[in-house]
C-alpha cells in the first residue's frame, strides 16, 4: 500500500513539475502515472546502489552531487518516455528539485512516512 501511495504522490509531483517548470511537458495525464512508477521503481531499487557508488563525490560536494543525479534521472526520463519531454538539463535540474520539494511537502501534509 505504501508502494501505490508513493507513486500516487510521485506522479501528482511530477504533474505540478509540468505545470511550474516551462521546459516540461506532459502531453496526457496518465503519462504521469507513467513517470511517476518510473520514479517510484527507481528511488526503490536503483538509487541505494548509485548513492553508494557517488558517495566520494557526495561527500565532497557536501550532498550537491545528488541533485545532479536526480536532474540527470529526470532528463533521462524526458528522453526514454514518449509524451514526456524535458527540453534543457536546467530544466530537469529544476524540474527534479521541485518534484522532490513537492514530494517532500505532499508527504508531510498527508502524514505518509516511507
């Protein structure tokens, strides 16, 4: 239940995202849905390894080198996903950031704890 919940909230984050953010774009609503169990999978299986394997850098950055890798997920996403197009790499920078704000925000308002 708590996987759904996360993914719910992934892709209402990802819908703001495109709403605020000029350089993304969805072209239907259950495209979201789409982006955000891509990025529900991925904050699960795959982002543990890659923290591990970025922590020198992580550690020199102070933490920085993180928001790089999330802006490079969301770009990359841009690019597999078809109906979801991020245009620039400041644009999926920012575009990361404020999903991960938003995502942060929906789970503190809703009490939801992963």
């Amino acid at each position: 239940m708590k996987i759904i919940l996360h993914w719910i909230i992934l892709s209402a984050s990802v819908l703001l995202a495109t709403k605020i953010i000029s350089g993304v774009s969805l072209s239907h609503l259950w495209i979201a849905l789409i982006v955000g169990a891509c990025l529900t999978l991925f904050n699960m299986f795959i982002k543990p390894v890659v923290n591990i394997l970025t922590l020198p850098i992580n550690i020199v950055t102070l933490g920085l080198f993180s928001l790089v890798v999330n802006g490079l997920l969301f770009w990359y996403l841009g690019t597999v996903i078809n109906g979801f197009s991020v245009n620039t790499f400041g644009a999926a920078f920012f575009g990361a950031i404020l999903v991960s704000v938003i995502n942060w925000v929906l789970k503190k308002v809703f009490h939801f704890d992963f």
